[in-house]
C-alpha cells in the first residue's frame, strides 16, 4: 500500500508575487507532490490555507500518513483548533515534515515547544548542505555534499531542541552555518525538520532536494495503528495496581476521576 503524503501549502506567495508564480506556476504545495507522485510508493495530495479548515479536517488528517507543511506569510491565520488537530494527529503516529520557513509555523512551535527563531538574510547566496550522517534513511543517494546556487540564508543559533539526530548541516557564502536537517519524536509520531525552500528561488525542482523530501517521508512512516487518544491520562484505581498495595492517606480523586489539566 502506498504512503499517503498530504502536502500542506499556504498558498499565498503564488497568487501574490509574479516571481513565484513563475517559477511554481502551480503552487509550491504542488511542485512538491508531483516529485513525490514519481514514487510508486507514495500517493501525494495537496490542500492549503484557503481550503475550509486549510484542508486538514480530522477525516483528511486520519487518512494522511505523513504531513508536509510549508508556510511563511501567514502564520497567525491558521486556526488554532486546527494546530491542535494536527500535532494529536502526530502525537498519535502521524509523520510530520515541516520545510524551511515553516519553523515558524504554529504546529511546529507547538510540536518543539520552543521559539524556533534563528538569524536569516534574503541575497541569493551560495547554500552548501553537507550530509552529516551517511548511512541515515534521509541521506539514502545522496552525495556528500550538493549546493543550492541561489538561497535565503538561516543562521545559528536555531532556537529548537536538541535533536535526535542531525542529518544536514548548511554553510552558506556569507559565512554562517545551520543545522538544516533535524529529526525529532514526539509521542508515536517521527517529525522532520528540512531547511532550504526559499519561495523566489527554485528549490524544490532540484533533484537533491527532491529525493531529501521523498527519503524523509519513507522515514517518518509510521505503518502501526493510531493512538486512538495520545493524551489520555488514566487514573488507575487502587484495585487495579499490578502488585498489591493499601490505600494510605487522603486524597483528591475518586476512582474513575478525571485529574486536572
């Protein structure tokens, strides 16, 4: 059965900006699926910020075995019932890519539980992305090194947790350096942080980057069963510990009680 990709797009520097339009005449959201769609492993579909509930209604969501997020300008207006319907969704298994600007976004913020603020500067330069790990699952075909020739600069410090693994460090002309490939776990599901993708650039033509985006997807797969509730918190009544034990002291809660939260 084939992996079931949703890409997310905000959709708004294509209908915006003449530059962008030109070079994702249909959306960025959908360079990226056609690139996937090439795969015979994966199913990749679009939906954007436009689209009633930005598209990810909890049936879209159940469907989706791995979620790609690219956003920039408009942050704020994703509805925070749907920031929450997404990250239960990663938290029960649900794969997550989250692709440059999108550190910003609310579901990656809320998944880092971190600012995710960095130093940037928008010139055109010179990206260098090294592999720092050979033999991960993201790095399957690629070479040591490639270059973007034209990209938006992130720099260090990046204001996230500490990785599980780093895959991708960057240096670019002017200098700086950034860790622009990050993997991370959060509940049942694995997430993905991808740095370059500046929108007036062509980035997600590039080959390399292309197969970066389709190894992480096959990475953050996940083929077991939903949680059914991520962020259940039972209270276990005494009678049922697993050993033996007497009730000693007072206390808050009867048994079957929901605690507070």
């Amino acid at each position: 059965m084939a992996i079931r990709v949703t890409v997310w797009g905000e959709n708004v520097h294509e209908r915006k900006n003449k530059i962008v339009a030109e070079i994702y005449p249909a959306g960025m959201h959908a360079a990226i699926a056609d690139a996937l769609n090439n795969d015979a492993g994966v199913t990749a579909s679009t939906v954007t910020l436009q689209d009633p509930e930005h598209g990810l209604t909890a049936q879209k969501l159940a469907e989706t075995d791995v979620l790609i997020w690219w956003g920039h300008a408009a942050h704020g207006d994703v509805a925070d019932a749907v920031v929450e319907r997404v990250c239960d969704a990663v938290w029960s298994g649900m794969g997550a890519i989250f692709l440059h600007s999108a550190h910003f976004a609310k579901p990656f913020k809320r998944l880092m539980g971190s600012p995710c603020n960095l130093t940037w500067r928008e010139a055109g330069e010179r990206e260098r992305i090294w592999l720092t790990s050979r033999n991960h699952p993201i790095a399957a075909g690629l070479p040591d090194h490639f270059e973007l020739e034209n990209e938006e600069m992130y720099g260090e410090p990046f204001g996230v947790p500490d990785p599980m693994e780093t895959v991708f460090v960057s240096w670019f002309q002017g200098g700086e350096v950034f860790r622009s490939g990050l993997t991370y776990k959060r509940g049942a599901g694995s997430v993905f942080y991808f740095r370059p993708g500046h929108e007036t650039y062509p980035t997600y033509h590039n080959a390399h980057v292309q197969r970066v985006i389709l190894n992480a997807v096959k990475w953050a797969y996940n083929p077991a069963a939903r949680l059914a509730e991520p962020s259940a918190a039972p209270n276990v009544p005494v009678a049922e510990a697993l050993e033996p034990i007497e009730e000693r002291g007072p206390r808050l809660h009867h048994d079957g009680e929901e605690g507070f939260r």
